[in-house]
C-alpha cells in the first residue's frame, strides 16, 4: 500500500529548476533509494518531503493526507544527516534522551526505557556514556539513528548518511542500517549518490538526473534493465556501441571471450589488460567498426588466455543481454 505519494512536484531557485515535474509513490515498509549525481535534485525532494523546503508546485501525500504545506513538526519522521548533528556537550545517552524530553506525556521510567531499547537496537550499550568526540564515525552514525528512532518515527529520511565514512566502515554500516530497517519494518527514504550502496540497500531505486525521474525499479530492474542512456552509464559499468543507427549497451561481464570467430562474433584487438583482483577488464577495438569495448572476465580465465596488447580475440556479445537506445538517449 502506498504511504507516501509526490504528485507533479516542482521546484525553482530563481531561473534553476530543481525539480521538473516530479511524481513518485513509496509503499509502507519499503526502503527506498533516491540516487543520482550532484545537483539532480534528489536532496532538494528529500528536503520537500520533509517539510524543509515548500514546493513551488504539486503535492505531497504521507499515509493519504495531504502534507505540502505541513510544517516538519507535523509529519512525524526521524532524519539523519550526513554530518550527524550530535549535539557535542552531550553523551550518547544524552544525545538519544533528548528528543523524549519533549514527549511531557512520557513518564521518566518510560523514557530511561526508550533509550536502552535504542542502545540496544544499535549496539551502542557500552558507549552510553561517550560523547560524540569520543566516538568514531560509525559510532557516532549508530547514535544518530538510534536518535532518529527513539520518538518511533512513521518513517525515516536518510541524506547521505555514509558518505563521511572510510570504505570497510561505510560497508559494514550498510549491512547493518538495512538490517535494522528490516528489523523494525519502517519507511525509509535514503539519499544518496553511491551506486553501490543503493544496489545494495534498497527495495527500490529512484535514478534522478537533471531534476527529473529517469527510472523507478528493483536494483536488478535497473541494473540489467535501464530504460536511458544516463542511467545505462551511471549505474555500475557499460559498453556502447553503434549498430543499424541505433546505440547499443551491453554490461561488460556479459559479453563472452570466444576462440572461434564467426558472423555472429567480433573479432577485435587488445588495446590494454587492467587486473581488478578477481577480475581482469580487458579493453580492445573491434578490427571492422573500431567500437571499443571493455570485457571483464575472470582473473584465473585470464592467465591461460596469455593475452597482451595488440593481441586479438574474439567477442560474443549475446543479444538478450543488450539494450538499445536512441542516438540522443
């Protein structure tokens, strides 16, 4: 069931349009990624959904009532920000407590309860009397959720919330900020401009790009599916090449290393060999087009295939694993 509608959003600054003509709907429980590259408008509709900033046209519904012009106050979610915004002269008990404050209808023992479920939930016990300073970035991100979470919140807007992290510490945290979503079933809308943390975090993907919605759909939907040119390029890797004045795309793993060449094949050149780890990207120039494509395969495949540059091998490029766009998509 749908819990939150954007029906024909649109926002201006000045002659900048920010968000063209937006419309997208979220269902109750899902976790949902809105990605795309700096400046496409995905923080500026978080914001909007927030009640942080006012649309300048449109409508925003959260649980079937209309919330456009509701103040924050109003809409009852919980939001982490990518610099957390821990209050510093607070520990991380605190820093948890101090939303339930406002709460004068909760007696002090139902607060202290709030609070150690919280800990709990985050794993962050044996720090409660840390203050942010104290804590290393993921421990200071558990804290921020954990805050987000302790007035139980109808959903939950995430801004970029990794993006301050080291690489291992952003991997873990995404492991376990989708476990918790699961855990407790709430609506979560994630920004962010990582691909690999939406494909591995989301229920569904929103691609934003120049204040618009390119494509909505499963991470697999988007991955293997993409419906433009943009998001065939922006998300993870893809080959484009010309064919009957129509562009094709075709994910680098699915193209095939053959060792017959036929019609139904290319026969290119080996421009340069890259060692990834348990990979090998291999980048060639077709003889007969001058297309160029990059193949990933195998690291163990590759030692016995003894290639090198100026080599030539032979692709299979199988249709059902291509996509086709227009010139100008």
């Amino acid at each position: 069931m749908s819990f939150l509608e954007i029906r024909k959003v649109t926002k201006r600054y000045g002659t900048q349009t920010v968000l063209n003509d937006v419309s997208a709907s979220i269902d109750r429980g899902e976790f949902v990624c809105i990605l795309g590259p700096s400046g496409c408008g995905k923080t500026t509709l978080l914001r909007i959904i927030a009640g942080l900033e006012t649309a300048d046209a449109g409508q925003v519904f959260i649980d079937r009532m209309e919330c456009t012009f509701l103040p924050p106050s109003k809409r009852d979610f919980g939001i982490v920000f990518q610099s957390y915004a821990l209050f510093p002269n607070m520990t991380v008990r605190e820093n948890i407590m101090f939303g339930l404050r406002q709460k004068k209808e909760m007696t002090q023992a139902v607060r202290e309860k709030k609070v150690h479920e919280m800990l709990d939930l985050v794993e962050m016990g044996e720090h409660c009397g840390k203050y942010p300073r104290q804590l290393s970035g993921g421990q200071q991100q558990r804290t921020a959720i954990a805050r987000a979470l302790a007035l139980s919140p109808s959903y939950l807007l995430l801004d970029e919330p990794l993006s301050a992290l080291d690489a291992k510490v952003r991997a873990k945290l995404r492991a376990e900020i989708r476990a918790l979503q699961r855990k407790i079933g709430i609506t979560t809308i994630m920004v962010t401009h990582d691909q690999e943390e939406a494909l591995t975090m989301a229920d569904r993907i929103m691609v934003m790009n120049r204040a618009v919605i390119e494509q909505v759909g499963k991470p697999g939907e988007i991955y293997n599916k993409p419906q433009t040119r943009f998001v065939a390029d922006f998300i993870g890797s893809m080959n484009f090449y010309g064919d009957g004045g129509k562009t094709r795309g075709i994910r680098p793993e699915k193209i095939r290393v053959v060792g017959m060449a036929d019609d139904h094949n290319v026969r290119a050149r080996v421009r340069e060999v890259e060692f990834k780890g348990a990979f090998t990207r291999i980048y060639s120039v077709a003889l007969n087009t001058a297309d160029e494509f990059f193949v990933d395969v195998p690291s163990d495949r590759v030692d016995s295939m003894k290639l090198g540059r100026d080599s030539t091998l032979c692709l299979q490029i199988p249709d059902e694993h291509t996509v086709c766009y227009s010139i100008a998509g």
